[in-house]
C-alpha cells in the first residue's frame, strides 16, 4: 500500500491507485487526480461519480451498462466522459475500489 497527497491531504491508496478508504474522498482529490491525468472534470462527471459512489455504499454491482442506465449519460457518453477504460477511471475517481469486472 503507499500514500499519496491530493489537495492537502494523505491518501491511503492500494497498489493499484485505489483508495482504500472510501470516505477520505472529496470532489478536490477526484479533481486533482484528474487532472495528473490531463482532464478537467465537469459537472456531469461528478453526478457519474456520485452515481458510481452510492452505488457501491449499496452494495450493487457496478457495470458500465449500469452506469448507461442510470438517467446522468448513455454508454457512449461514459465513454465520451472517462476515454479509455471508463469504469477503471471513474471507479478511480470515485475513490471506491476497482470492480472485479476490470482486469
């Protein structure tokens, strides 16, 4: 496990980048994280990611067809918000741990 700071503040992270505790999340760490990655978040990335994040206080499986359904962006728009490999991402972002869906 190693720490890293993001706005101010140390962060317990697993050997993947994953926070380990959920509840040290903030909008200032998800931002501060993207932007090490080059991205702006904007408001619609932040309702995926409080979507993503209630989800998981749930205890629901987390999918990006789940995601496409919630109401906030289709699948196409998941991708448009977190290129790459979105759910990976916006798991990151969300400080929750990375689904057993991502290899």
């Amino acid at each position: 496990m190693a720490q890293k700071e993001y706005a101010g503040k140390m962060i317990e992270l697993d050997d993947n980048g994953y926070f380990t505790n959920p509840d040290e999340w903030s909008k200032e760490i998800a931002a501060e994280m993207a932007k090490e990655n080059g991205e702006e978040l904007s408001d619609k990335h932040f309702e995926v990611l409080e979507f993503i994040r209630n989800k998981i206080k749930e205890g629901s499986s987390l999918t990006i067809r789940s995601i496409g359904k919630s109401g906030i962006t289709d699948i196409k728009g998941f991708y448009k918000l977190f290129p790459g490999a979105p759910l990976k991402k916006a798991t990151l972002y969300a400080g929750v741990s990375k689904p057993s869906s991502c290899v």
